[in-house]
C-alpha cells in the first residue's frame, strides 16, 4: 500500500483496535497500520507480550477497556488468528509496607 486514507502508528492493543474500528466497524477504507514489530507484542511500556489493563487513570482504563473489548470480538470473529494472551504480572516483596501498597494498587485497578 503506497497511501492511505487513515495511517495507524502502532500495532499494539489501542492501535489495532483503533484500525478495526475504523475499518470494519466504520467502513473506512484505505487504513494501515505501520509498525516495525509484529501485532500486539509490545502492548504496554511494561510488555510481556500480553495485555491487561492496568493503568493509574480512568482515562486510560476506560480507553483500554474499550480497545480490548473490540479485540477480543475481533478475535473470536476471526476464528482465533491472533493469540490473546491474558498473562499479567506477579508482584513479590518482602517489605510489609509495599505489600500493602501493591495489594491497595491491585484493589484500586479491579475497580
């Protein structure tokens, strides 16, 4: 593709959402998405190759909410063509203190 009516930079979970909906949900036609790296693989400043939604603001929580949600319909629309892996983190200390802070920023995200 040498042009395109609507260019998307990045192929993580807001991208690739953000290209689904403007393609199939809209109808636009003439979306790419441009990416050096394969869909979905650096999801987060934080990447394990899997995605989450674990944000310190509810702008950020309520978009990704969103763009996961259209991933994983486009995924099961898809027969599965692209793995959604549902892996996160897991936090260790032993300071007692952290750990009550990690248990409040866990409860906080759930929310």
């Amino acid at each position: 593709m040498r042009s395109a009516e609507v260019v998307v930079v990045g192929a993580g979970i807001a991208g690739a959402a953000a290209a689904y909906e403007l393609a199939v949900a809209r109808g636009i036609r003439g979306v790419a998405i441009v990416d050096p790296l394969p869909p979905l693989s650096l999801t987060s400043d934080k990447s394990t190759e899997c995605y989450r939604n674990f944000w310190p603001d509810a702008t950020m929580v309520a978009f990704l909410n969103r763009s996961i949600d259209r991933l994983e319909a486009w995924s099961e629309e898809s027969g599965g063509r692209f793995a959604m892996n549902r892996n996160g983190y897991a936090y260790f200390t032993a300071d007692a203190a952290r750990a009550r802070a990690l248990e409040a920023e866990a409860r906080g995200a759930a929310e």
